[in-house]
C-alpha cells in the first residue's frame, strides 16, 4: 500500500516538512548539514495490557514494548512568529460559545513517554479543561501539519490539546520557543506485529490513548489528524448582517459623493471586520441533534456504520468498558491480529479462512498480506459497523488472499449485509446527522453518530450531506473544522490550504 492510498496520505506533509526551514528573515540552504541530534535514552519497559482472546488470539499475547529507533530529526530551529498567537476576542462570563475557551488558561507542558505509570494522567491534569481533551499526532514529517492545526485551535480560543508524537527528541523540538507546542511521546507499540512500522504505530496510537481517556478518566475526548484546520466562525450576527447591507446600500446611493463615500467605505470595511466572531466548534456538538450521541465519527461515503472517516473521532459521556470503548479496543486487537502475519491463522488451511474454505464459500490460495493491515479508516469502519449489527464484521479488510467461490455464503459468513448497518437521519437547529446504536460490549446504552456538516466537512465532497471544499462550499458556508482529505495530488493538500487562506504556518520558499 502506498502512503497515497491511506486517507491520512503524507505526500503533502513532505513538501511542508522540506519547506518549513525560515529562521526569521533568514533562508537555512538544504546542502547546511544538519544540527546535532540528541539521543534519548531507552524508554523503560511499558506496560502490557492483555487481548481479549477472540479471532484466534492467544492470551498469551499483549501488547507491550517494541519502539522504532529514535530517527535523526532535521526540524527547523523555529516557525514564523507572525499568527502564533492570534488575537482571541474576550468572553463574557454568561457567553455559551466560551464555555471552552482555554487560551491563556493553562500552562505550556512537554511530557515523558505515556506508556510510563503515571505519565497519561499528570498529561491529562495538564491539558485538559472543563472535562475535555483534544489529541493530536504525528511524526517528522508531519510537524508542519500538527503545528499549522494547533495554531488555528489556539486562533479559535482553544488551547486544551496534547499532541503525541514519536520521541522524545521530536517533543523537544516542538515544546522549544517560539513554536511552545505542548507535547508528549509515546513508546507504544504492537509486540506481535510481523513487521513493525512507524506508520502502523502512528495512526493506532490515536486509538490506543483515546481508549486509554475513557477507560483511566472522565473526560471527553476528541481525536484530530493533522491535515483538519479549525476555523473561525465567519457566520456574522443578524445585526452585523443588517448594518452590512444598510452600509452597502447607502455607498451605493451616495457614490458620487467624494467625501461621504471615502467615510462609508471605511464603515463598510470595520464592519465587515466585524463580522469575523471568533468562537469554538463545541456549541456544535454540545447543541442538538449530536449532543445525546457518544461515539462520533466525521462522515465518508455515505450514512451508514461501516463508512467512517476517523480523521476525527469524539467521545462524550462514554463510559469505560461501555460500547464504544469496546470499539476502539476491537479495533486495536483486531489490527493486533491481523498484522501478525501468522501461517496458522491466515494461510491455506488457516484458522481465519477455516470455516469459509469448509462451507464452500471461499478457497485459497491464501497468502498473508501485510499491508492489508495498518489501514485503521477500513479496519474501523468494519468494526463499528459490526457493532451496529452486533455480529462481526469482514467487509472492507481482510487480512491475506482469497477467492470467492460462493457470493451469497461469503456475505452471510462475514456479514456483508447492509440493513443492519444503515443509520436513522436526525434533524435539529437546521443540522443533519445519522446514528445508530452501539451493541456490541457492555455498560449503558451508546450511540454512534456522523458529524454535522458545519461541524466538520471534507475536502474531497464524498458523503451526503458533506458541504465539500472542493465545490467551493468552504467558502460561503465554511465548517467549523475543513478536512484536507482524498481526491488531492501530490503537494495538493498544501495548496488547497492556502488557497482558502486556512495554513498559520508558512511553507518556506
């Protein structure tokens, strides 16, 4: 699999990562050798958590330590300063959209390794407000991203993320001034991974700590990848819009007046101004129709439980060991087997092919593929929808070869039905969404939801009810979050972002 073929493709981040090399007004030639690297000490061993038994799994296997080598990191000795810290309007103590303005409400951190007892939770008391925490990832590649998605929360009055990256050296890197990004690392890995990659550790990372928030806290806990931007709420008050338009219609009226149409236009230009209100995405999720939901998902295909995008992921009230834990977890252990690349389970005569190959419905050859795996958006999308019929699922993502012999008893055997997975539409406050029940796992009832498309909308238009970028929706009815995903060449992902005036961060020449 090609990294262009996963929604979160790098091809972008490498072009901004090679670029992102201004000191100042200074240009850092690409022949200058690069700094000394700092070599963090080993990580102690990390904690195991036990699998569930289940897919052919053996207790006896768990996750536990195996990190990728430190890599040298040739990072930028800092960002532009210019829209660092964007100017955040003031809110007033009985204003509901700054119930979670956190910006300037809490401390600078920069963590240890979170697989280390306690680390998570003094993380956790740091970064967190009034009961919520957004994490972010990424790696070197990356760091042009996770930095222009932090400065567009902090321009919208949010300071309350933690972003998890690979090594102690890349948080050094992002913690030191001016970029003061507040960061930790993690170790975490899949101990029975055939083959270990530093991708397959990024993208289930997200996963691994935002179960770990629920089980060990609280909190409510969103997951944000790094090609998303945050904007500003460009949808101005009534009568903001009113003064707007009786402005304009007075220019028009007095435009040959020299003076007053000199006056009227700089009133026409301050109110415009004016129009642009900072505020959060949260009203959005706290407000009907997704505030009764638990697990929610942006949207991808269409409104069904197994066509997820988890580009972004929320969840509220969410209890730990309930159904939507359960998710996430299943998706972790399922990854965990999967990338095992064990003959016994996956090959001729395997344990995962055995009852198919014996109904007649599948034959071999079956041969272990191992990039079938490290592709969480299909795997989850196979979970999640599983749990809304309760039955596992197989639809998007198997883990070695084969050939399918009986159409129907394929369907029936991995559950390729669809009525089960189909989600009820939910209308209020003139926004659409789509939910479903979780059933699988324990605790209280739980539910599944799709983002709103003014909460958060897609680059690449697919999915109903998206307001895509791509058809120059973004620009009249922009979403509080705009997704930089699919559809987009090489480097495309950079320009779009520019082009809609979203990056903080500039590119370099």
């Amino acid at each position: 699999m090609t990294a262009a073929e996963h929604n979160q493709s790098i091809d972008p981040l490498e072009l901004l990562a090679e670029g992102l090399h201004r000191r100042g007004g200074e240009v850092v030639r690409r022949s200058r050798p690069p700094p000394p690297v700092e070599v963090a000490t080993p990580p102690p061993a990390v904690v195991t958590v036990p699998l569930v038994p289940k897919y052919g799994v053996k207790p006896a296997n768990a996750w536990g330590p195996g990190p990728s080598p430190l890599k040298k990191h040739k990072l930028p000795a800092k960002l532009p300063t210019r829209g660092m810290w964007p100017p955040v309007s003031p809110v007033s103590p009985d204003d509901p959209n700054g119930a979670y303005r956190s910006l300037g409400k809490l401390k600078h951190y920069r963590g240890g390794d979170l697989e280390q007892p306690g680390e998570l939770k003094k993380a956790v008391e740091a970064r967190s407000y009034n009961g919520e925490l957004i994490l972010t990832y990424g790696n070197e590649v990356g760091t042009a991203w996770i930095a222009n998605l932090v400065f567009s929360l902090r321009a919208s009055g949010i300071e309350h993320y933690l972003v998890i990256v690979m090594s102690d050296a890349h948080c050094k890197a992002l913690s030191r001034p001016p970029w003061m990004i507040s960061c930790a690392w993690s170790s975490w890995d899949f101990t029975s991974c055939k083959n270990k990659g530093e991708l397959r550790r990024l993208w289930y990372s997200r996963h691994h700590y935002m179960s770990r928030v629920i089980a060990e806290t609280k909190l409510n806990v969103a997951v944000v990848d790094g090609d998303m931007f945050a904007q500003r709420d460009l949808h101005p008050p009534a009568t903001l819009t009113t003064l707007t338009a009786l402005t304009t219609l007075t220019l028009l009226t007095l435009r040959t007046l020299l003076i007053l149409r000199t006056l009227l236009t700089l009133l026409t230009l301050l109110t415009l101004l004016t129009r642009f209100v900072q505020r959060d995405f949260y009203p959005l999720l706290k407000a009907a129709p997704l505030r009764q939901h638990n697990l929610i998902y942006s949207l991808d295909h269409g409104p069904t439980c197994g066509d997820l995008n988890v580009g972004f992921a929320y969840c509220q009230g969410c209890a730990a060991g309930g159904h939507a834990q359960w998710a996430i977890d299943e998706g972790l252990r399922r990854e965990n087997y999967f990338c095992s690349g064990d003959p016994s389970e996956f090959g001729d005569h395997g344990r995962f092919w055995r009852e198919s190959d014996a109904s007649g419905a599948t034959k071999g050859p079956h041969h272990w593929v191992e990039w079938t795996s490290a592709r969480d958006q299909k795997l989850y999308s196979d979970v999640v929808g599983g749990s809304c019929c309760n039955a596992p699922q197989h639809r998007l993502l198997f883990p070695s070869t084969h050939k399918v012999v009986d159409n129907y008893a394929f369907m029936r055997q991995y559950g390729q039905f669809d009525q089960c997975r189909r989600m009820a539409p939910q209308k209020a406050n003139g926004l659409q969404t789509w939910w479903h029940d979780l059933l699988s796992g324990g605790g209280p009832n739980e539910t599944v939801a799709i983002a709103t498309g003014q909460l958060l909308s897609g680059w690449h238009g697919t999915g109903a009810g998206e307001l895509s970028g791509w058809s120059g929706n973004w620009i009249h009815h922009p979403p509080a979050i705009a997704h930089f995903v699919g559809g987009l060449p090489a480097g495309g992902k950079a320009r779009a972002t520019h082009g809609l005036t979203c990056p903080l961060v500039e590119p370099g020449p």
